[in-house]
C-alpha cells in the first residue's frame, strides 16, 4: 500500500490554502422531504431555501456545527435535471469557499468566463476538471452562517 504525501510539493499551487470546504451538496428528488428525514432522523434544521430560476434548481441548506449541506433540487429540465435522471441521488459536488474568484481561478489556469451567478448571492465557479469524479465549486464571499 502506497502512501500520501502529506507536505504539498512546491511546484502545485496553493491556490486554495487558507480556504475552507463551504458545503457539500447532495441531489435529490424531494428536498422537502429529505430536508423533513434530516430535521427528524439527525435534529438538523434548514437555514436557507431558495429557488434559482435561471439554473432550474431549488437549493435547500442544512447546517451542522462543522459543515453545510445543500439540497440540490431540479426544478425544470437542464444539466441538474439530466444529471438527476442519469445517476440518481447523491452526492453531487464539493464546494470550497474563497474569499475571492479571480486569483483562485488564474492560479488554477481555469477560464474565468465561467463564473456565475450560484446560492445565497454569491458568485460561483466549476472548476472544468472532476477530480476522482466529484465536480468542484468555488463560491465567493461570505463564511459559513
């Protein structure tokens, strides 16, 4: 069995260091009733709850003391919806959050372009690379709650 290295070598960038993980996101059918599964089997509550029209999505967060969950519901046809019909629930992406886009963005040599408009009124970005299959975002701004 081989072993990671634990000291970043100095030719990777750090783009993200000093960076925490903002939330992890999950897909589903139902947010409200996953949401209700979550507040009855664990005492979690939801803190947000928004509907994004311009992605067809509904985004319902869940806080626990260390990291939030994001319910991401489809709401209309669109990549969430096919991604939702191709492979079930589940996890559907991890998401850092920087304190701002642009350099973090430039030392990943990622094309700016891309950034958008994402949840609670941040602007956010897909890095175009899934690392073991898991998509990344960067969100912009604002600690946790």
């Amino acid at each position: 069995m081989s072993s990671v290295e634990s000291t970043t070598p100095q030719s990777a960038p750090r783009a993200l260091e000093g960076c925490g993980v903002d939330h992890v996101a999950i897909i589903v059918r139902d947010a409200t009733a996953t949401a209700e599964n979550y507040r009855e089997r664990f005492g979690l509550a939801v803190t947000s709850d928004e509907v994004l029209e311009h992605l067809n999505v509904r985004l319902v967060g869940i806080s626990t003391s260390t990291i939030d969950v994001q319910l991401v519901e489809p709401t209309g046809p669109g990549p969430l919806q096919d991604h939702l019909d191709d492979k079930g629930e589940g996890l559907h992406h991890l998401c850092f959050r920087v304190h701002e886009l642009e350099p973090v963005i430039d030392a990943l040599d990622e094309d700016a372009e891309r950034i958008f408009p994402g949840g609670l009124g941040r602007r956010t970005f897909y890095l175009a690379e899934k690392p073991n299959g898991v998509p990344i975002e960067l969100a912009e701004g604002a600690p946790r709650r």
